[in-house]
C-alpha cells in the first residue's frame, strides 16, 4: 500500500495507466493528480469513477502550487515533463525551466513535507545525452539522487527510473508509422537505427516495484528488448515503400541506458541494473544483493542480449490494440 500519492504530469500516457494499476490493485488510499492542462484533467475525469481520485491543476515550475500538493503526501511519481525533443531545441529555456527547475521544486517540496519515497520517471536519453531534452533529463536525475544527501535527517527517499521508447505512447513512433503508411511511405533515419521497447504496462510494473527495493540513490533500468526501428515499420506495413531520411539533430543511431563510466556504479539482477549512488555501494542491502558489472560494461540498444523478433513485435502491438 502506497497509501497517499502524488503523480506529476499524471494526464500523460504513463499518469493514466500507473493511475489505473493503483485503482486495480488497491494500492493507494488517494491519489493526487497533478498536472497544468485542464481538458485532460476534465477528460481523465470522466473516465475515472474514484473518490479517491483528486485532480490538482498546477506546473512543477510553481514551487508553491508544488508544496501545496505535497501536504500530506506519502508517496510521490514525478512524471512531468517537457519530452518532444525538436520542442525543447527551439524552446531551450522552457525545457529547462520545466525538466530541471520542476525536478528541484520536487526535492525541495518532498524534503519539506516529509514525503517518504520520490521516485522520477527518466528516459534512454538522459544517458550521453545528444540533444537538449536528454540533457535536462541527465540533470533532473542528479538532482533527484541528490535528494538523499539534502534530505539528511528527513525520511524522503529519492531514486530514477529509467526505460526506452514505449509502445503506443504520445509521441511514439508506432501511431506516427500507421498514419505514414496511409500515405504510401514511411520515412525511416537509418536502416541500423535500434531501439529499447517496453509497453506501458510494463513501465508501471517496473515502477511499483521499484518502490519495494529503493533504497533512495538508484538508477533502475529494466533489461528490456531491441529491435530495429526499420523492423517497426516493417511490422506495422509489411509492403509499404521504406524512404530513408538521414538521421535528424539530437538524435542517435542507438539508444544508450548504461554507459561505461557508470560501469563502475551498476549492479545487476536478474531483470534489471541498478546505477547506485556513491553511499549506496557501501550498503548492506547491496553488497548482499546484485552482482556488480564488468568495468567498461555498456547497456545499449545495438548491443543487447534481448532483442523482439517480428512475431513477438507484432504480438505485442496486437495484444495493446497498436495493430
């Protein structure tokens, strides 16, 4: 029971469906959502039949309105966020005023009332980061495990989850594809372009049980499957005429979610990896848990393990309604 939780950008794609899973499961005694657009708080609304449902119109950048929707707060998922990446090139400043000042309004808040578990919601972009979105990102997770020493003798514990590109999201490239196909031809970058995939559902699982094991100073990171974003396509319109474009500003040919300078950081378990905070590493919890990586390790979408064939793609799409 996560008793009394907060969700920032809680009308966004993840805010809805963690929403639902908590509603499910019974796993929350109230649930705040937090957000600044007022038609998809009155939308949410209207399909969310919940008492214990209450809806706050607020930014993450007012740190007042912010603190207001901490009292009495127990728990917190901060999933707010500015994510289009050619938005945050040309709004640079709005970028950063909402993924990096929002993230500290969160600690502060969290600290002051005495939230006891924070956990931020990242992206494969916050690792090397190549354009200004996966920057501010970086920096919205060093200040969340930073948290942990500001707190000091508070309760609040902060920890980061982050995961790849999620299947049927606002801004996923699987809608984008469907309508391409409509007109004849999707438009691929590069025909060695790979990436992370999980489903939504699959971010919220990860999440909640993210919560039973934070210590406060993890990175979590889901061993989740490759697969190529022209096999994507080919899932979606298997005849369908393939234009290659060239790859964009800001974006890379392969994702990247552990790099080797983190190496030194990272534990692994059998579904997951854990970038652990400096203190963490003397840790009883983990010197007893997780087996440390090879120095130099690289968690990335090219070089991974696991990786979808176009049956189980195509599978998943269906099982989501995406196909």
């Amino acid at each position: 029971m996560l008793d009394r939780v907060l969700v920032t950008g809680g009308t966004g794609s993840f805010g809805r469906a963690f929403v639902e899973s908590l509603l499910k499961l019974n796993l929350a005694k109230e649930i705040i959502i937090y957000s600044r657009d007022e038609l998809k708080q009155f939308e949410m609304q209207a399909r969310i039949d919940s008492e214990n449902v209450k809806f706050m119109i607020g930014d993450v950048r007012d740190f007042e309105r912010v603190r207001e929707a901490m009292i009495g707060i127990d728990t917190v998922v901060h999933a707010a966020a500015m994510k289009q990446i050619p938005a945050s090139e040309n709004n640079p400043m709005e970028a950063i005023k909402t993924n990096v000042f929002g993230a500290e309004n969160i600690v502060k808040a969290s600290i002051a009332f005495g939230v006891k578990q924070v956990i931020a919601l990242s992206t494969d972009k916050a690792a090397n980061p190549a354009n200004l979105y996966g920057a501010t990102k970086l920096c919205s997770d060093k200040l969340m495990i930073a948290g942990n020493s500001a707190s000091k003798n508070s309760v609040t514990k902060f920890s980061v989850v982050r995961y790849g590109n999620v299947l049927g999201s606002r801004g996923s490239v699987i809608p984008f594809f469907k309508e391409q196909s409509k007109l004849g031809v999707i438009p691929i970058t590069d025909l060695s372009m790979t990436r992370f995939w999980l489903t939504i559902e699959d971010g919220v699982e990860f999440v909640l049980k993210s919560f039973e094991r934070m210590q406060g100073g993890e990175i979590f990171i889901p061993k989740i499957p490759s697969f190529k974003v022209i096999d994507v396509a080919k899932v979606i319109a298997p005849d369908i005429k393939i234009e290659i474009i060239g790859i964009r500003p800001g974006e890379k040919l392969h994702e990247v979610m552990i790099t080797e300078d983190d190496s030194i950081n990272t534990v692994e378990f059998d579904r997951y990896f854990a970038i652990l905070s400096p203190s963490l590493k003397k840790s009883d919890y983990y010197k007893k848990n997780g087996k440390p990586v090879k120095l130099g390790f690289r968690f990335t979408s090219d070089s991974n393990q696991e990786w979808h064939t176009h049956d189980s793609f195509k599978s998943i799409l269906i099982k989501n309604h995406l196909l």
